[in-house]
C-alpha cells in the first residue's frame, strides 16, 4: 500500500519500517543544521525516488533557530520545531517519504525530548499527527535499569500520540555534537559492542509499550578513524534478533535496529547490517565534509571575489560570484552527491512507497 507524500508518522511509519526490513535495504538518516541541508536531502530523496529521514541534534537545532538566540534551551526547541515545521510544509510536494527524528539526547537532554514531546502533543490535538516520527534517547552510558525505566517513562507519552523511540544499547564510540563516548583506538573497547541479553530485556520491557528501534553497538564510531581501528562486527546484530525470536517465537528480524556511526563504514559491512534488520543509517561527518570541500573548491576558484566587491585592477565586478546563493548551492551539491553515494550503499535508490 501506497503512503502519502511528506512526514510519516505511527502506523505510516511502521509500514515504512517493515516495508525496509522486508525489502532488505535501509533509509538514510542526515543530519541537518539548516534550510540548506534540509533541502539538500529531499532534493536527492526526489531525484532518487528514495524515502528518507531528516534529523537533528540539539546543536543542530539551536544552531538552526539562531546562535543569536540568548536562551540556548528555548533555541533548541524552537529550532527543532522552526525546522520540522519547514518539513512537514514541503516534504509532500518533493514526493517522498520523510521521517523526522531528533538525534541522541543523553541524560542532561532528557528535558529537551520531553519538551518536544509536548511540542508534539499541541500540535497532535489541532493535526491528528505528531510533529515528530521519533526521537531518540542515548542513556547508553548509565545503568541498564535507568536506561530502560526512562526510556519506558518517555515512550508511555510518546505512543499516546504515535511517535516512536529510539533507544542506544552500548555506546557508539566518538562523539557527535557533545554526546557521545571517547575512542582509545590502542584499547581493548568491548563497551563498544552490545550484549544481546540487554537488547532481550530491551524488547520485553517496551515492547507492551509502544513502537521503538534500537541503536545496537557492534563497534560503530561517529566521525571517521584511520582504517583498521574500528572493527565493526555485525553479527553482533544478528545474535541479538536471533535471541528475541527463539525467546519469543518471533518472526524472523523482530528487532528495528539502526546503524549509527555509518560515516567512514566499510561498504561490505554495512551491507552485511541489512541482512540483519537495520532499517536506518545515521550519515553526518561524511556530508558536512562533502558540503565544505565544495564550498572551499569554490572559493578558491573565486579567490578574488572573496576578497574584493569589484577587482582592484580591472574593475570587474564580483557580486554573481560572491551571491551566498552561489557558494552555498555548491555546498548544496557537494553535500547532494555525497548523499546519493549512501542510498547506492544502503539500497533504498527507487524504492520509495510514496505514491
């Protein structure tokens, strides 16, 4: 069954889920710190007839409403609810599927989540949907049980108004916008890989609750590493949806597991993660690397116009050259084609439901 074109949320976006799991590939999963890089995903999402998933951090969200902005709380909020307000206005007309998602919130941001839930809740009393699909909580670093209880505590409001949470099991090493987990690359990291008896508990505890995906650690880093210095171990996914369904007698792949850290990853692994039920693959340092290098390839093919309105020698005037349009839309395309490299990589490349 066709879905409607623009943000998907609650039984949409379970189809969405399952129609990724079911065809074997997985959605990319952006983050975003602006009109631009918003823009830039549902360009190639369009151009590629792929569904995709828009998201943001907390700094991504502040930066998104203003550094200028005095309350840095209020800034994350309202930036996360300027930028899913942009989405949810344009999404449809690009024709595709968009998820919208926050990105890890580890115990200090816990009130940031909660906030946006209640953002959500407003707007689902004068929408009938969510303003969000999911978010996500990263307590990966503190005691199993608290990890779980809180992230039962957010999901019993978030069910109530169709949203989804995505949770962390083990710790995704390197750090993305201040949360994350340092890597001693000359250090025995077993912290990095998840113990499928927690995902186990995982799912018995919220699983009664509501919709929820996990983001399992099998070695995966932010950022990218010299080669050979994060060894990603994707069985480790495969025992954990193995131990869920012979506890439970569940179909094959219960679990709706994400792939964070995918920037930098070797192609052969991330395809051996779909095997496994991994819907979704967060990419950022690879994209915010391909939007500067095209910004700064065309600056220094427009040296001058970077520094003079109009040349000192001959007079020619610069301004087409030094437009923000134009170096920005360079970004926009570095960015783009960076992007089209992912869903070549994770599968998704006309498999869009949107009809």
């Amino acid at each position: 069954m066709a879905l409607k074109p623009g943000v998907v949320s609650g039984e949409d976006y379970k189809q969405l889920v399952n129609a990724c799991k079911e065809g074997g590939y997985a959605l990319a999963a952006v983050n975003c710190v602006g009109t631009d890089t918003v823009n830039g995903v549902m360009e190639v999402a369009a151009k590629n007839n792929s569904d995709i998933i828009i998201q943001f951090s907390n700094s991504g969200a502040q930066f998104y409403a203003g550094l200028g902005m005095k309350d840095a709380f209020q800034a994350k909020v309202l930036g996360a609810v300027a930028a899913a307000q942009h989405v949810h206005l344009l999404a449809q007309h690009y024709g595709i599927c968009v998820v919208l998602h926050t990105d890890h919130a580890n115990r200090k941001l816990v009130p940031w989540v909660d906030a946006l839930v209640t953002q959500s809740e407003v707007y689902y009393k004068a929408m009938g949907r969510p303003l969000f699909t999911s978010h996500m909580l990263d307590l990966s670093e503190e005691d199993i049980d608290m990890n779980l209880s809180e992230c039962a505590r957010v999901l019993s409001r978030m069910a109530k108004i169709d949203m989804s949470l995505e949770i962390e099991l083990g710790i995704t090493g390197g750090e993305e916008d201040g949360v994350g987990h340092e890597v001693d690359v000359d250090a025995d990291n077993s912290h990095l890989y998840t113990q499928p008896e927690d995902v186990l508990k995982a799912y018995e505890l919220l699983s009664p609750i509501g919709h929820f995906s996990v983001a399992a650690s099998f070695g995966n880093v932010h950022g990218v590493y010299k080669p050979g210095n994060v060894q990603l171990r994707p069985e480790i996914l495969r025992n954990s949806q193995a131990l869920v369904t012979e506890s439970h007698n569940t179909a094959k792949n219960p679990l709706n597991l994400v792939f964070h850290g995918g920037s930098g990853s070797e192609k052969a692994k991330i395809a051996e993660a779909l095997t496994y039920g991994v819907f979704k693959m967060n990419i950022d340092t690879d994209t915010q690397f391909a939007f500067s290098e095209a910004v700064g390839k065309y600056v220094d093919a427009n040296a001058k116009a970077f520094k003079y309105q109009i040349d000192p020698e001959d007079g020619t005037p610069y301004k087409k050259q030094y437009d923000p349009r134009k170096w920005l839309r360079a970004g926009e395309l570095g960015f783009t084609a960076r992007l089209d490299e992912a869903l070549v990589d994770l599968g998704s490349i006309g498999k869009s439901i949107a009809g």
